[in-house]
C-alpha cells in the first residue's frame, strides 16, 4: 500500500472566501470525476472513497483567495488508479472557480511515524450533531478508531486484530468547535494531534490514514492530516 501525494496547482477565476474554499474545490474534483463514466459511477456511489485533500495555499490573512492568484492544493489517496486519472485530468479541468495548471505527484515515504495532526478539521457525523453535546470523549476516541479501521479493511479485504493502541496522546488544538461547510450548512469539527504507537498496526493504520484521512467527510476536505516521523 502507497499514499500518493498529488499538488493540485489552480488558478482562481474570482475571489472566493476562506469558508467557501472546501466546498468548491470539492466540486471542482466532483466536476472532474464526472467526465468518465466509470469515475462518476465512482462519485455516485455509497460508500468510503479513498481520498483526501486540504486547503488554497498559500493561506491568505485577510480570508478571502484572490482573483488570478495561483493556489496548491494537495490531494491525498492510496488508490493508484484515482490519482493517475487525477494526472490526467485535472492540469486541464475548469469548474467555475478553479482553473487547473498543473501539478506535482509524490509517494509519501513510509517511515515510522512519531503523529499525525489536522491540516482540517476532523468531523464525525452523526444524527444527534457536535460530538461534545451528546458523546463522552472515550466514545469519540472509539469511533474515530474504529472508522478508519473500517476504511482499511473496505480497502484491502484485510481482517485485523483490533485490539491495539492506535496512539498514546490525543490532543485537541481548538478551543471551540470550528465550523465546516457542508451542503448549504455549517458542521462542526475539531483539529487534533495523535501521538501513534509504535505497535506495526498502529503505524500502518497512521500511513494509511494519511491518504484517506480521518473520520468522516474525506472527500469534501474534512480530516486531512499531516505527519512528522520519529
């Protein structure tokens, strides 16, 4: 198993606000995924779609991305076949923000791994909304390790033992919940840290993760995470 990095390089056809920027460059994948049947097959469908991105960078400081300025966007995913056709398509691909221009494709080596952290907010969807409301925090540990847990074995058709730490700290970055745009509405999500254990399961799992992220909303930007080795 690989994760491949693909640095999405765009060209902003007009100014378009921070909260605004998930949302629509997730239409300009979407738009692109829509061009060949089998991908938008893949779109359509239920289910964990194996990739990941985060946000415009360079980050602007007033919050607003700027009309004609050139932008990276790295898309993560451990399917080689997705960021091949990402290759192909989306140097050329247009939706009504974005403009592409090129692009760099990298494999993340795989190292021992000392965390993992969010770029984005992690989300965890549910009925009930805002973990915090209604979930203690050894429940929201839990599910988020059984989530990606689910994601690998959908991936490889591989069982696993479960019983295994995944990490030995978790950490919170923010101090109130921060809002995602999702559908015409605001979720809210977290930014954490994960000290990973050192176990083989934990640090594949940690690999893996960096090219699906964590927890729900992948596809539409929530839970990118980025590394630092031991």
């Amino acid at each position: 198993m690989l994760v491949f990095e693909y640095r999405s390089k765009v060209k902003l056809k007009k100014d378009l606000p921070y909260e605004k920027t998930s949302e629509s460059f997730a239409y300009f994948i979407d738009s692109a995924l829509g061009l060949d049947e089998h991908y938008l097959q893949f779109h359509e469908r239920a289910g964990y779609k194996y990739y990941t991105y985060d946000m415009l960078y360079p980050i602007e400081k007033d919050g607003i991305y700027k009309k004609d300025k050139i932008y990276t966007v790295r898309i993560r995913t451990v399917k080689q076949d997705l960021v091949e056709y990402f290759l192909g398509k989306l140097p050329f691909h247009c939706s009504e923000e974005f403009q592409g221009m090129g692009g760099e494709l990298r494999i993340i080596p795989r190292k021992l791994l000392e965390r993992i952290y969010s770029v984005t907010p992690i989300l965890q969807k549910n009925d009930q909304g805002y973990w915090k409301r209604h979930m203690t925090l050894a429940e929201f540990e839990e599910r988020l390790k059984v989530n990606l847990i689910k994601k690998y074995k959908c991936f490889t058709g591989e069982e696993l033992d479960e019983d295994f730490a995944l990490y030995n700290v978790i950490e919170f970055k923010n101090k109130k919940p921060i809002k995602i745009a999702y559908k015409g509405i605001y979720l809210l999500g977290d930014k954490i840290s994960l000290q990973i254990a050192s176990n083989e399961t934990a640090q594949m799992l940690a690999y893996f993760a960096l090219g699906v992220g964590i927890c729900d909303n992948n596809a539409r930007g929530a839970g990118f995470v980025n590394y630092r080795y031991l």
